[in-house]
C-alpha cells in the first residue's frame, strides 16, 4: 500500500514554534512516556517539523543524561529548529505552567491535606499512580524491546537493569556505564541487536518528507563550535554560581534554602533514566536524609505531579513547597511565600542542567545521526531505563499494597481496596486505551467513595 507523499514543509516560523511550545507546556500530562508520545504525534507525524530518526536519535541522548528526558526533548528540538533562543523558549515552556499550578496545588495539600475529603481523593490516586508507573514500563519497553527471539540483547539489558537496581541496591551510573559498554560491544560484534528496525521508514512513507529530514544537513548553529560550547558552559555555571553565591551569603551553608539547592543540583547531575529514575533519589534524601516531608506525602506529591501537566520530576517543586512550608524559610509570617520560594529553587536547581547538557551537546549528538557506534550505546541504555522504571513500579506496587510493611502481619495487612483501584486504573490504561487524567479523576472518586463508606 503506497501513501501520497505530502510536499516537505517550509521553515517553521518562530511565533508558530512559540504557541506550540507554550500549548504543550498545559497538556503535556501522562509523564515522561505520554509526553513523549504527544510530541512524537505533534511533531513527527502531523506537523512533520522533524523525522522519525532524527527524533528518536535525539530522544536517547536525552535518556542517557541526567535528568527529564521529555523537557530535554523539547529544548533539543526548539534548539535544532531556532537556535539558542528556540531552546531555551521550548524547555522553559515545559517547565512554567507546571510549577504555577503545582504551587498553588501544593498550598491546598498543606492547608486542607488532613480534610477527609482530600484524605479520600489522595487514597484513590495514589495507586493511579503505581498504574502509571506500570503502563509508563509498557510504552517505553514497547518501543525499545523489539523480538526478544531475534534481539534478546535488549531484553537481558532491561532484566539485569532490573536485578541490579532492585534487589542488588546497584547506584544507577553504574547501570548506565554498563549498559553502554554493552551497546557499543554489540555495534561492534552484532550490529543487529541496536539496529533501527522499519519503523522509521513507514512513518516517512505515511506522512510524507519532514522539515528535518533523515538526510536534512546539520543546520550551521547546531555544528560544534569551540566558542558556543565555551559560551554556554560559562553561561550555566554563572546562572548556577549567582543565587547560589546569594544563598550562601544569606543563610549559610546550613540554611534550609541552601541545603536545598545543592540537594536539587545533586540529582540534577548524579541521576540518570530521566523522571523515574530520579524519584528513588530525591525520596531518599527528601523523606529519610532532610526529613523535608514524610513517605506518604512524597507519594502525595507524585500524584500531584501525574496529574498536572509538565514534566514528573516536578515533583521537586511540591518537595520543596513542603520543605520550605515545615522548615518556615521565610518565618512562621510568610509561610507561602517561603514555601513557593523553595518550589522556585528546587525547579531552578534541577532543571538549569538540563539546558547546559542539550545547548553544549547538541552539536556533537548531531554529528553521530546514523552511526551506529555511538547510536548502539544510546538504544542500549534506553533498554537500561525500562528496567529501571520497573523497579521502581514494583516499589510503589509494594507501598500501595503493604502501606505498613511487609513485615507486620502479610497478608492480612494489605490493603485490598487500594490495590483493586490499581487493578482497574492499569486495565483502563493498558487495555482500554484510557487518557491519564480520566483515569485519576475515578480513582479519587473511588477512594473518596471507600473511604467515606469506611471499606478503606
């Protein structure tokens, strides 16, 4: 079956490239995998602004960094398409309309969190989430695992990613470093295994030539230069330096606010497999290092995070909004203000890297498109992240059913209701194809009806 071929599109106007930005920045819900496929629908197979290949090579160098890969995304296409500026606008865009929505959200949850109304509706969306968490393991697997009979490389990638993160406790970087030795031994020995399959080509043959085609030359401002590379690098440590220098002079190394913005730039640079991959990390250090905020209201704020558009990991910013609330930054005067001063750090922290990895190593990803000895590495990698986020379903899976502990009386201690609601938000989500938010607003009707009729 042949498609007409649709003419290649023009430039994209600037203005055009901006309102569609700032439309994805309010439905960009789903997390990294629904966003991801958003973008993927948008920009590859209605308006075509780039390739399949070209987005996919871009997409795992974004798993492979530290980080949100889905904003990442979006500022390596903007940066492609408009330069610098462009980039900066896209990932920006991603970010903003989240962290308004989430601090006001957050405001709710620490001034009416204890209401038995918001009690109910967090009980229900709470194994929505570990739901999400296990469909985002489907998606992602889908696209990355291929015939594990004809390339079971990937497939053992993802397992091993599993047992090492999981059971075994192995920190992530180590995961990473082993999952690209093993993509680059395989580009090497058996090029078949991380090989792009068809795919590419029937998405080309069915909507036509993009703006950024698979053959489209590296626009000049995306080639590697000496003096860009420079520029940007001295950019990002002043951005960092500045308030961080601010913070230092104003409250010290042991301030709250301090703490926090160093506790963000961590995660921003030690982390790696993207929103999913993060969450183990700022739980550890949040919940059981800082002491910020409590295990069950970590597990709130993610729900929070599922449920507003933007990407998972800003999950940091009802970290911080809670932590500056408790530690009362500001005085016990201007509680809001200090908590949304917190939430702006946090956001500021974490995602400045982001910008800094995509604007200085854009020209050398851009360089690699179609070679396979540094293309292999990434896919390789990307097999790694599905393991991990596996891991991490399974944690949330455990605290949905066993909210106090395995050992203090299985099985009689699980928590049936929660663990149905999981059971229904997963089969709504992977069977029947149901959108994130419908699925969240009937599992916080269905914990709110459970526990208003004392079942839960």
């Amino acid at each position: 079956m042949t498609f007409p071929m649709a003419e290649k599109p023009a430039s994209v106007p600037f203005r055009e490239a901006l309102a569609f930005w700032l439309k994805l920045g309010f439905i960009s819900f789903g997390g990294p995998a629904g966003q991801i496929a958003i973008m993927h629908r948008e920009l590859v197979e209605q308006k075509r602004w780039i390739s399949e290949k070209r987005f996919l090579h871009a997409l795992n160098y974004c798993m492979m960094l530290p980080g949100p890969e889905a904003q990442q995304l979006a500022t390596y296409i903007g940066w492609l398409m408009h330069r610098r500026w462009g980039g900066i606008v896209a990932g920006a865009l991603f970010v903003l309309p989240s962290l308004f929505i989430l601090i006001a959200l957050s405001w709710v949850y620490v001034v009416f969190g204890d209401v038995p109304l918001v009690a109910g509706l967090f009980y229900g969306m709470k194994p929505a989430v570990a739901a999400i968490v296990v469909q985002a393991v489907y998606r992602i697997g889908s696209k990355t695992l291929r015939n594990p009979i004809k390339a079971p490389v990937p497939w053992a990638v993802a397992a091993i990613s599993f047992i090492a993160i999981a059971v075994l406790g192995v920190p992530f970087p180590w995961v990473v470093l082993g999952a690209a030795l093993t993509g680059g031994l395989c580009a090497k020995f058996a090029p078949g295994q991380f090989a792009a399959g068809d795919a590419h080509g029937m998405v080309a043959a069915a909507h036509g030539p993009a703006l950024i085609d698979d053959d489209t030359p590296t626009p000049e401002h995306a080639r590697f230069s000496k003096s860009r590379l420079a520029t940007v690098l001295v950019m990002g440590v002043l951005l960092w330096l500045l308030p961080m220098g601010a913070l230092l002079a104003w409250q010290g190394w042991g301030g709250a606010l301090s703490q926090m913005s160093w506790f963000f730039t961590k995660a921003a640079l030690l982390t790696f497999g993207g929103a999913y991959a993060v969450l183990p990390y700022v739980y550890q250090g949040a919940v059981e290092q800082f002491g910020w905020l409590t295990g069950p209201q970590m597990i709130d704020g993610l729900a929070l995070g599922e449920t507003t558009p933007g990407p998972l990991i800003m999950v940091v910013a009802f970290v911080g909004f809670v932590g500056g609330w408790t530690r009362q930054v500001l005085g016990p005067d201007a509680l809001f203000l200090g908590a949304a001063l917190a939430a702006t750090l946090a956001t500021w922290f974490t995602f400045l890297p982001s910008f800094v990895f995509i604007l200085a190593g854009g020209p050398l990803v851009e360089s690699t498109h179609g070679k396979l000895h540094f293309t292999a590495p990434l896919a390789a990698i990307t097999a790694a992240v599905v393991g991990v986020i596996a891991s991490l379903a399974l944690f949330f899976t455990v605290h949905v059913a066993l909210p106090a502990g395995v050992e203090t009386g299985f099985p009689s201690n699980v928590a049936w209701p929660a663990l149905a609601i999981m059971v229904a938000a997963g089969i709504a989500l992977l069977r029947y194809k149901v959108g994130v938010i419908p699925v969240m607003a009937a599992c916080a009707v269905a914990g709110l009806l459970l526990r208003g009729s004392g079942l839960a």
